[in-house]
C-alpha cells in the first residue's frame, strides 16, 4: 500500500534531528506543492524533528534556483541559515 509507504517515509523524516527546510513552488508541474507541505505536517505530528520549515513560492515552478523567484529562494535559504546559526 502506497499511503502506509509515504507514511512510514514521514515518520524516518521525523527522527532526523537537524533542522529541514522545505522550498516549493505552487505552479510546480513535477510535484505538488500541497504533498511538500502534507510532508511537513506530518514530520511535525510524529512528534519528532520540531524545526520544519515549509516556504512555498507563488507562481514558481520545480526549478526553483533557476526560476523568476531564485533571488527570494536564496534569500529564504540564507535568512533561514543564519537564524539557525546564531541559535548556538
């Protein structure tokens, strides 16, 4: 069964202890931004990795280092970085 597959993906993700950011683009035609985001969602209900971070990008699309966006997706990246970095 696929759905107990993805599910079982979500709860490994979860026990991974870094912090994970996940980019996406909502006019994505390779993945749904919508999965991207249920991944998360559940990463965090499995009560495990707490620092999850979903960014979704409007209108842009899977390549999203090469896309009209790439300047706000480097400065989400970056900014996201440093946050953590001054965390210790």
């Amino acid at each position: 069964n696929s759905s107990r597959f993805v599910q079982e993906r979500f709860v490994e993700m979860a026990q991974i202890d870094i912090p994970l950011l996940v980019l996406h683009g909502d006019a994505d035609d390779t993945t749904q931004s919508s999965m991207s985001l249920k991944m998360v969602d559940e990463i965090v209900a499995c009560d495990g990795n707490k620092d999850v971070t979903f960014e979704g990008f409007k209108g842009a699309y899977h390549g999203l280092m090469t896309d009209v966006c790439k300047d706000d997706v480097l400065q989400v990246a970056c900014d996201w970085m440093h946050k953590r970095n001054h965390k210790h």
